[in-house]
C-alpha cells in the first residue's frame, strides 16, 4: 500500500510538472495569439492568493521535487499572476503569461531584404533533390540571403566561390565545402535516441543541414527555446532530411528480399528529377534546349516549398502537443488500472511520435496498447497503438468478433452500450462515450 501511494504521488508531482509545461499557443483568423497555461488547479488558486511579492513553495526536503516562484504584478491588477517559474529536480521552465511572443507561429520573412554579396557553388548538369535543397537551405541564413548561385563542374570557376556543395571531392567545414562523393566518407547524423546508429550517410543537403539546420528553423520560428529548437531540428531529420540523404546516397528503403509490391513517384526526389530537361525536350517559344539553370531554380523552390510544409507541421502541431501527450502517459492509470490506455484531452493531437519517445523516457511498462480521443463529432474512438517502425501492425488489435460490425449489432455482440462501429482492421473503434470507448478497450485487454 506504501509503495503504490508513493508509486501515485510520484506521478502527481510529474503531472504537475508537466501540466505546468502546457504553454499552448491558439491562434485564429479574427483573433491575437493567446497562450494558456494548465497548471493544477488547486496550487494556481493558492499561489495567486499569496500575500507578497514573492512567494516560494517547496517540499521539506532539501532536494525539492517541486519548488513554484512567482512574481506578481501591478497592485491594480490586483491577484493576477504575471509570470511563474517551476524547477524540478532536473530541468527548469520559465514562462510569462504577458507579452510574450508565440514561439510556435512563423516569422514573416521580410522580401525587401538585400541578397547576401557572397556565391554559392555546386555542380552542374542533371540536378537532384541534394544540391537543390542545400542550396535553398543556405539561401534561408542571414549569411547566404539569397545569394547568387554557380553552377559548374571546373575546379577553377568552384575555387573562388564562398561556398561550395555537392561537388569539389572535399568536405570541410572550416574551409565551407560540402562534397560527398569522396573515397573513405562515412559522415552521419547524430544516432537515434535509443543509441540506433543512422542507416545513412549524409549527402550534401544533409551536411548543410547538420551545419546551418537550426539557423533555418529560426529563420522561420526566432522564438523557440533551446529544448523546442532541438526537438524540431531532430524532429525535421527524422521526417524529412534522412530520406533525402538516404536516396541520394542509395540506401534501400526496404530489406533486401523483401519484394516491392508498388512503385512512389510522388516523393521530392523524384518530383525534382522530372524537373530537368528531357533529353528530346525543346522549348517551343526559343527552339531550344530548356534553360537548366531556371528549371534548378523551380527546383530549388519546390524542396523549399516541402521543407517549409513538413517543419510548420512540426513546428505548430507536433512540438505543441507533446506535452498534452505527456501528460495523458503519466495520468493513465487513473483511467486503468492496467497502465495500457491513455485518455487524451483532445482529438486530432499528433500524438503516435510523442508516445514512443515518452514511453522510452519514463520506461513505461507495459506499453500503451490504446488511446482514446474525441473525433469531429465529439463521439469517442478508441484507437490500437501500432509497433513502433511499423505502419499497420499493431502492439494489440480490437478482438475479430468486433472487426465489420456497426452500431446495435456491435452493442450486441460486445456487450456494451453506445458502439458505433469497429474498423474490418480491427485497428480503431467508435462509441457514443467516453466510459463505452474505455470499457471496449479494457474488453479488449482481457480477451488477448
């Protein structure tokens, strides 16, 4: 009994903490960004009725696990907090609820900006998805602000340049070359965080990127913290940048055996590879052989226009519900006692990365086997958590008798009120409530 009370106020105090990381930006077409901070109710209440200036709580022990500063403002703002700090044992959280910019919305880039004087160099003739997107990723530094570009394979015309990527046989920083061709090359980005080394080698997008990723992320986004700024410049590696590296350096996206069943040619690589000229294309207006150099450039603009796509995603959907996913683990058992659903506050959450990086965090054991949301129409799914790596197969799927069958009939069959369907999947499931989407869960948990 001791040791599950201790167990419970442990995770209390983690809620708590993480509560307190609920800075949430909500912005709308007709409306100013507003953050709100969840905090616990009850320790908010009693901190704004503090008498002082300054007020400081803290557990009796001298290594608190939770101490809560804050400072007040005004007296005609009578018992309104203005900012509060929260200090864990290992990490500390500083947040303002006034004048405080939304780290999660993008900067506006101003056009008028003078174009860097320095040049940048790669090679020339049929272009690829690399260079292309180093070069627009040099392009969004306040060093290389849209700067000239020089396309060329003469070491002569490469020499004077400012920077040089994707051809010369050299990779220097130092010197700011970025080949990747070289004998002996074997660069990667950092290991996952399990300690799993990268299946690629970096191409020169990838270099570039490794060098100059996180000035381009706060190009876009100056007013991430330095924990949010990591996690999106990983964040983007994982979800865009390895593929990158990995097509241009010919990493096999599937073991070897395994056969193909269809062919993608709607990724960026292959979009930019259909941007060249054909080898019989003629420009009807000239008679000619289309300009490479402009078709580089439409192509250069395309990998922007995909890097920008996938790191607002990142950036204003994934980073800012990380916390409500947090949160949601670390409450699971006052959902079920099995530790194996997760109840979130919200539908839509991006949630499946989160879960993955967090159960690994806080050595969740077992691990998550359903989650629970609310859909657009404010009925309940209960949704089965895939194997992590995997796309379809899932850590535990709702039971067969279920998989096809709606409404009164799966009411009937699985003995609970309020079902509205089961995917022929078996990979989610609907309900009218919120207690009929956890009792087909926990129902599905006993039948495995």
């Amino acid at each position: 009994t001791r040791r599950l009370a201790a167990v419970q106020l442990a995770n209390r105090m983690r809620q708590a903490v993480v509560a307190a990381k609920l800075c949430i930006s909500v912005s709308s077409i007709h409306s100013r960004l507003l953050f709100t901070t969840a905090f616990t109710g009850a320790s908010a209440r009693a901190v704004s009725r503090l008498p002082t200036s300054t007020a400081t709580t803290s557990s009796a022990s001298s290594s608190p696990a939770l101490s809560i500063s804050t400072t007040r403002s005004s007296p005609s703002t009578r018992n309104r907090i203005r900012s509060y700090s929260i200090t864990p044992p290992s990490f500390a959280i500083s947040m303002s609820t006034t004048n405080n910019p939304n780290p999660f919305k993008r900067s506006k880039v101003d056009p008028s900006e003078p174009a860097s004087t320095k040049t940048i160099g790669t090679h020339s003739g049929t272009f690829q998805a690399d260079e292309a997107l180093g070069v627009w990723l040099l392009r969004q530094t306040p060093t290389y602000r849209n700067a000239r570009v020089v396309r060329s394979r003469d070491k002569d015309v490469l020499a004077p340049l400012d920077i040089v990527i994707d051809v010369g046989g050299v990779y220097d920083h130092d010197a700011l070359r970025y080949d990747h061709h070289q004998r002996g090359y074997d660069e990667r980005f950092a290991d996952k965080d399990d300690g799993t080394p990268r299946c690629t080698k970096l191409s020169a997008s990838g270099l570039v990127y490794r060098h100059y990723g996180r000035d381009v992320i706060k190009t876009f986004y100056p007013n991430l913290d330095d924990e949010q700024l990591e996690l999106a410049y990983t964040k983007m590696y994982d979800s865009f940048m390895e593929a990158i590296d990995a097509i241009d350096t010919g990493v096999e996206q599937y073991p070897e055996g395994t056969e193909i069943l269809y062919k993608d040619r709607t990724g960026l690589s292959s979009r930019v590879s259909r941007s060249n000229p054909r080898w019989n294309e003629i420009d009807e207006e000239t008679n000619k052989r289309p300009d490479e150099n402009e078709r580089f450039e439409k192509a250069s603009a395309m990998c922007g226009q995909d890097f920008l796509s996938i790191l607002t995603q990142v950036v204003e959907s994934d980073i800012p519900a990380r916390a409500f996913v947090e949160r949601a683990l670390l409450s699971r058992i006052d959902v079920d006692e099995s530790g194996e659903i997760v109840k979130f506050e919200s539908g839509g959450l991006p949630w499946r990365g989160h879960l993955y990086d967090l159960e690994k965090i806080h050595t969740v054991d077992p691990l998550i086997k359903f989650v629970l949301y609310t859909d657009v129409a404010g009925l309940w799914r209960v949704q089965a958590v895939t194997v992590e790596g995997r796309g379809f197969e899932n850590r535990l799927s709702l039971p067969e008798e279920w998989r096809g069958v709606r409404d009164e009939d799966l009411a009937k069959i699985a003995g609970i009120e309020g079902c509205t369907f089961c995917h022929a999947a078996g990979f989610i499931g609907g309900n009218k409530t919120y207690e009929g989407a956890r009792e087909m869960a926990r129902v599905a948990l006993q039948k495995r």
